[in-house]
C-alpha cells in the first residue's frame, strides 16, 4: 500500500463530490466540504490556532466549488449550490457576493471565461438549464440542454484560443456549447457523474454505470470500468513526468492514478471508507501542490511523488506478464493439437454470419440480432458485450442440449436513440459432445434509429397532423444513404422514390407504436410526426449528415404547444402552493416558539395541567408541521418535474432549426413563458422568431 505524506480527522460526515479547495487569502490553500449537517467545513492548516471554521447554509447543499471570479483579484470565492438557489461568498471577508433563487435547482457549479466573456463567470447547471453570473449576480447567459446537468467544466476544447462548455447530463450526452449554443454532442451508455479537463483538448469522463474514459477532443482515447461507483475526478502529475494522471475517487475507499494516455495505473490506495473528494493543493506550504484524498468520515490523506516510489505493487512485472501469454499460448496450442487428432476441429472455411433487423414477431417488438455459422457448425454459446442494453451490459446465451443448432437469435432492446458497438463471442464447435471450440470474436454497429421499423406509407387519414416543413435542395440518392446509415433498413424497402425528386418513408417507433412520415418533393421536406422529439432528431441528424448549417422550417404541433400552455399554469399553481405553505410553516413555528416559552413557564409555576395543555398542542402542532414539510416536499418534487417538462419542449422546438440565432431564439422562449404570451410562444414554435 502507498504510504501517504500526512493524515488527519476532520470528525466530520462529509457528502460525496461536495469536495473543494481554495485560497481565499490569496495564499494558502483551505480544504472546503460540505457535511451532513448542511454545513461548509473550511480546513485551513496555516492557522493552527482555529484550523476549521464552519458555514452555516441550512438548506440541502447540492454543489460546491471554489475559484477566482472576481476581476483583477487573486483570491478564491466559494460558490454553494442548493436545491434552490446558489449563494457566492466571500471567505476571507465573511461577506456574501450575491445569493440568487434558483428555481431549477443547482446540480452542478464550475468558474471561468466562456468565449465571449471578458471576466469569469460562475456558471451553474440545473434541471435541464445552463445559466452563468458575473461576479455581483448579473444573469450574463442563460439556455437550455436535454436533462439534468450533472457536472460542467470550461475548457478550450477545439483549440481555437476560446473557451467552451462542457456539460455531462442524466441523458446520456456530453455536450460541447460555445456560449449558449450547441456545437458538438457526444453519446455514452449511462448518465455522465463526473468531468475534468486536461491540457491540450482532452478531457476525462466518469459515468454512474462505474465507467471512466478519457476523450481526445471527440475520439475516445481509452475506458474502463469497474463494479464500484466513481465519486471523483481529479487531475494531478503524480510521479512527476510532467504529465497529469488521471485521479479517480471510488465508491469502496480505492483511490487510483491512470496514465491519461493510456489508462494504465500507476499507483492505488485503499480508504476504509468511500471517497468523499480529491483536491490538489500545497496543504505542506512545501512549496509544491499535494493531492490530497478526504473520505465520507472526515479521513484526509495527502500524496505526491514520493508515495509512487514506495507503491510496489501496481508496478508492471514484465516477465510474469511474458510467462503468462507463454502459458495461454501453449495451452492454445496443445487445444488445436489435441482438436487436429481427435477430429474435433471445425472447418478451415467456417465463418460466423451476423444479421440485425427489426422484428415485431417477438413477444415484445425488439431489434433482433441473428447468428448463424456458413455450414454445419454449431453454435454452443454467445456472450454479447453491449454497453447500455443489458444489465451489467453483458448477456450470455447459452441454449439447451437439445436446442443447439447452427443459428441463434438474440433480442436487443436500445433504451435510447444512439450509435451502439455490441461486441460479440461466439461458440462454435463440429458437436455438441465436443469440448473443444472455437472462439469467432467481431463488432456490429446499431445505427441510432435501430429502434424504429420502416413500413408502407399510410393513406392520408393516418398521416400525423403534426410537422415541420423546410426547404432541401439534394438528390434522394443521399437520402438514401442517409437512411441507411441511420436506421435499419430491411432488403425490400418500403421506401417510395422515383430516383429524381420524389422520396417517402413511413417509421413505426417500436417502443410507443407512434407513426412519423417523411416526404420529400421538389425541394421540401415535410417531416410528419406527433414526437417532436424525433422529429428534431431526424432534422438534426440530416443537417449533420448532409453539412447543412441553415435550416429555416416552419413548424405546427398544436399538442405540444397545449403541453406548454398546461405545464406554465401548473408552475403558477405550484408557486402559489409553495408560498402559501411556506407562510403556513412560518406561522406554525411561531406558534410552536410561544408554546414552549409557556409551557416552560407552567412548569416553574408547577402548573402541571396547563404545561400538559401546552405539550399536546405542541405535539399536535408539530405533528401538521411535518405533514406540510412532506407536502412542500411534494410540491417541490413536482415542481421540479414540471420545469424539466417546460425546458424539454423549449430545448426541442428550438432543434426544429439550424442556424446561429439559436441565442435569441430561447432567450424569446424564456420571456414569453415568463409573461405566459401564448401568441409570442406559438409564433416561436411555427417560425423560430417572434
């Protein structure tokens, strides 16, 4: 085991990611958590005298990070983020910058200059809403993105000299904004927990699912995955080569350092407990940064170069790893020995064959993925390796005796509409009774609509009524191809074309049975469709595909439009509710105060029947405050929901377009949902402009 620098108890809880450091003298660096309390631990060595001092928030703290925001100002700020608003603080003058109310919560928090940004900015994630204040509070930016946030970085991604934004969400999306607007996205299997910037346009990434990766711009370097969870991410040059690892906090006490290159550890440590957060900083004032580890207890331990030196046990030992592909190699050997002499072996010309369609036949309409060998062979076991599709993402076919034959078929059913690698082993031997076999080892690719089925064009009557209608100068040959690359398409294809300027497919999702119909003719393309949804994903998949960067539509989906008209009035009402049961809570305390003042006071007057009165008024007092608590929890929850639903919809119609003004676009969409000006929010949906 490594042997840390230093160790110390902060005898506090600590809450798992709500880890940070900061030095908000200029100076030294002061160790910052959040505890179980709703309180803010700030550890700060150089002052041994009074080392921890503490601040109050009193409200669930949902984030917490540190850094420079003030212009021309060398010490940290401390931002803290709650379930409702976001408080900016001022540790070395105990005052507050600003506190804001923010009604979509606050799920993650990161400090820096965007592209367009002169000084930092504090830039907050939420339910399923970016926004960015200056340093007094001023609202500088403002937009939507497809889900909850949960972590954010700012970092030059592109290496153009500007910042962007990078916001890891629970929809399985890494998004890459300059300023409000969407330049990039990225698919994973699981909701992205956790994300950190390395230098020169990498980053690393950690999902819920226990994967950890790092991407070069947008081309994934490497990945792994564990059975635990990952708390943290941090970057720290371990072993001194100038080059940062990759440090990552696990859910089971493991700490461990991976070359950011290629994912190999360099060093391990094991808490007794899980890890809390992992911060770098010159805790020593030995003149060079530490990292330092803090566990859900309050357990700190520090590092550097000195600890990789005494941590033997990861170190890679080159001659056992040599006998051992020696020993897999002979023993593979004496199998095709054995195999050739026994007449085991399978023919030379043997090839595994792999079909993917849709299938509605089965009991539950599914992608079907079929297997089979060219000849006699049979197929005695398939695992099937596929991130995101299978629990564990691993399945395992493994027939009766009786059901061997020289096919198999497999049901896979996407959770989500993204490119999917499944990767898959194959069994295959000459008999059932052989216990030799060979192992046929290849990848496939789901295109992102596998879960949707091309079928005959409908009469009129069955044709959705809602659509978006734009403006296509192309040939149906590229939309063939088009088609192609992102569906399945079957060998007699249901699509409607005369090869000039006429086109049609009809698409039958399989999870929902919602039809949407797709028509082009002589240069307009009318995407018919009840999912705005889908409809905005074909748009944009068919812009990316065909490098269109101006797409202007014209839009009507009067049911979504009555989903936002429904969705604002319940916020009103929610609000409402919300105030009235807050007010409520705040009479019942006050009520609550005076009781205990007189019952305490009967009880030095032994005045037994009067104190009695007083206790069971409090009681039942007490009793209705926690009953309210639970139904402003309620109406919070539901709130929450509800806001998510609203920005869905804006984040959505805003997609029914292609074009730089997308800025304006959702800035009108807040406005008119602020002011509830249907006419203003139907005119959006339909053109894009107010």
């Amino acid at each position: 085991m490594a042997i840390p620098l230093f160790s110390l108890q902060l005898r506090h809880s600590i809450i798992p990611h709500l880890v940070t450091i900061g030095k908000y003298d200029g100076s030294h660096h002061c160790l910052t958590a959040a505890t179980s309390e709703n309180k803010i631990l700030i550890h700060s060595p150089h002052r041994p005298e009074k080392d921890i001092s503490y601040l109050n928030i009193n409200q669930k703290i949902t984030a917490l990070v540190a850094g420079k925001a003030i212009p021309n100002d060398e010490k940290d700020i401390l931002v803290v983020g709650t379930v409702g608003s976001v408080l900016a603080y001022n540790v070395d003058l105990n005052s507050d910058l600003f506190f804001k109310e923010i009604p979509d919560g606050v799920a993650a928090i990161a400090i820096g200059k965007l592209n367009s940004m002169k000084d930092p900015a504090i830039i907050i994630g939420g339910n399923c809403s970016i926004q960015a204040f200056d340093c007094k509070g001023n609202e500088i930016l403002w937009t939507v993105t497809g889900d909850n946030v949960r972590s954010i970085i700012v970092m030059d991604i592109d290496l153009d000299g500007s910042n962007e934004l990078l916001v890891g969400s629970d929809d399985y999306e890494i998004r890459e904004f300059k300023d409000d607007i969407i330049i990039n996205e990225i698919s994973e299997t699981s909701s992205i927990c956790s994300l950190i910037s390395f230098s020169i346009a990498r980053f690393a990434y950690a999902l819920d699912n226990g994967t950890v990766g790092v991407y070069d711009k947008f081309r994934r370097v490497w990945r792994v995955k564990s059975k635990s969870s990952v708390n943290f991410l941090e970057k720290y040059d371990l072993d001194g080569d100038g080059k940062e690892e990759l440090i990552t906090g696990w859910s089971n006490g493991k700490v461990d350092a991976r070359n950011s290159i290629t994912g190999e550890v360099i060093f391990r440590d094991i808490l007794s407990n899980s890890i809390a957060g992992v911060v770098i900083g010159d805790y020593m004032r030995a003149g060079k940064c530490q990292m330092i580890v803090v566990s859900i207890t309050g357990e700190v331990r520090g590092y550097d170069s000195t600890s990789l030196r005494v941590e033997s046990g990861v170190q890679t030992n080159i001659i056992h790893d040599l006998l051992q592909k020696r020993q897999i190699l002979m023993s593979e050997l004496n199998n095709y020995t054995k195999a050739s002499n026994e007449g085991q072996g399978i023919p030379g010309d043997t090839r595994l064959i792999t079909e993917i369609s849709v299938s509605e036949e089965t009991i539950e309409p599914c992608v079907l993925l079929t297997l089979s060998t060219n000849n006699s062979m049979i197929l005695k076991a398939v695992t099937v390796f596929a991130e995101g599709i299978f629990e564990d993402e691993t399945h395992v076919v493994h027939p009766d005796r009786e059901c061997i034959s020289s096919e198999l078929k497999i049901t896979l059913l996407p959770p989500k509409d993204i490119l999917l690698d499944i990767h898959i082993r194959a069994f295959v031997g000459s008999s059932v009774d052989n216990d030799q076999f060979h192992v046929f080892e290849l990848t496939r690719q789901l295109p992102k609509f596998s879960m949707y089925l091309l079928v005959s064009y409908p009469e009129n009557a069955d044709v959705p009524k809602s659509f978006v209608k734009f403006r296509l100068v192309e040939r149906v040959q590229r939309l063939d191809l088009w088609l192609s690359q992102n569906f399945i398409v079957p060998q007699k294809t249901p699509v409607k074309t005369n090869g000039q300027d006429f086109w049609k497919i009809a698409i039958k999702s399989l999870r929902d049975s919602s039809l949407t119909c797709v028509t082009f003719e002589k240069e307009v393309m009318l995407i018919y469709s009840v999912n705005i949804n889908f409809t905005a994903d074909i748009l944009q998949t068919l812009a990316s595909y065909l490098n269109l960067d101006q797409i202007d539509s014209l839009a009507e989906f009067p049911k979504v439009l009555d989903d936002l008209w429904e969705s604002i009035q319940n916020v009103k009402t929610l609000q409402q509710n919300a105030v009235k049961l807050n007010a409520s809570i705040a009479d019942s305390s006050a009520l609550l105060k005076n009781l205990i003042v007189q019952a305490e006071d009967f009880r030095l007057l032994d005045d037994t029947s009067n104190m009695e009165k007083c206790l069971n008024d409090i009681f039942h007092i007490d009793k209705q405050m926690i009953q309210n608590h639970q139904v402003t929890c309620e109406n919070h929850e539901q709130l929450l929901v509800t806001l998510k639903k609203i920005n869905n919809i804006i984040q959505n119609a805003s997609r029914l377009r292609v074009n730089n003004n997308r800025t304006d676009t959702i800035a009108s969409y807040r406005q008119a949902v602020a002011s509830e000006n249907m006419t203003i929010l139907k005119k959006l949906i339909e053109t894009g402009n107010r």
